[in-house]
C-alpha cells in the first residue's frame, strides 16, 4: 500500500472521528500515538481534527510489553511525550496496525500510570485480526486478512507505506 492509499485512510479515519461523539465532549480530546507507526498515523490525523485545542502526545511501550524479558530492551527507547493531563479526559488512542491486540494492552497500562482517563477510543489504520486479547477498533481504516506467517509493517515517516514481511 503506497502513501497515497494511506492518506486516504487517514482522511476516512480524520472524518469519521470529526463526526464521532468523542468530539462533542465538553473538554477537547488528547490524541496519543503509540511510537512508531501510530504515531506517525496519529500526527496526521491530529492536524485533520476540527476542533481547537486537541493535545497529541507520543507513547512508548517498550517497558509495558509482556515480551519484554524475551526480546530486551531496543537500544534506542525514546521516552513517552504526554504533555497534557489524562485524568478524566477522552484519549483517542492511535496505532498503525492492530493484530493481536497486545500492543494496546501495553498502550493503556501505560495510560493508566498517567492518570485515570473518561474513555479511550482506538483508533487504526488496519485491523488484521487474529486477536489473543479481547480488544477491538472504534475506528479502523481498512481490514486486512493475512495468513499467520506474514505481518503488515509500516515504513515512514516520509513517505509512509505498508510492506508485508514473512516471519
């Protein structure tokens, strides 16, 4: 999937949240994308928002995996970016491309370390299935059906595409 074919889902994604409830909220929402991907995604959508005062933050969930103790630590960690307070505010959540839905879990135990947040909406480009965690999308820009052995990676941030990789 080329840069093109990606914006286009983001322009879906940005118009469906304009139209969402989440955006009538007294109080603004707080974006935050989940490093990389979904926050590549998440900037993008952020700047297509219709309403003033929307934060984006940045989130780091190397430390939140629970594969952590098999794969390390990634020797370049950069710190997660939340410069707006979590308690009682509606998070739209952004990743790029949700599968087994463990990256989310790890995304909103870090949320919660914040503060308790009035509802997370999530938001991804794809939704490929295949889930081990009961999580599912609010909001998804396309389905994907891969077999097992394969994922969808995203490449970015200029120009953004999609790449599917054997494992």
């Amino acid at each position: 999937m080329n840069h093109d074919d990606i914006m286009q889902l983001v322009n879906q994604l940005a118009k469906q949240l304009n139209n969402s409830d989440i955006m009538q909220a007294e109080q603004p929402p707080a974006v935050i994308g989940i490093l990389t991907g979904g926050a590549w995604i998440a900037e993008h959508l952020h700047k297509q928002l219709q309403r003033e005062n929307i934060p984006l933050g940045l989130l780091n969930i190397a430390f939140y995996r629970d594969d952590f103790t098999q794969i390390g630590l990634h020797p370049q960690v950069t710190p997660s970016e939340l410069p707006f307070t979590v308690n009682d505010r509606h998070i739209i959540l952004v990743d790029d491309v949700l599968h087994t839905g463990r990256t989310i879990r790890a995304a909103m135990n870090e949320i919660f370390d914040y503060g308790r947040p009035a509802s997370i909406t999530l938001v991804t480009l794809l939704d490929r299935g295949h889930r081990e965690l009961p999580i599912s999308c609010d909001f998804v820009g396309s389905l994907v059906n891969l077999p097992s052995n394969k994922y969808v990676k995203l490449t970015g941030p200029d120009p953004l595409t999609l790449i599917t990789v054997s494992k």
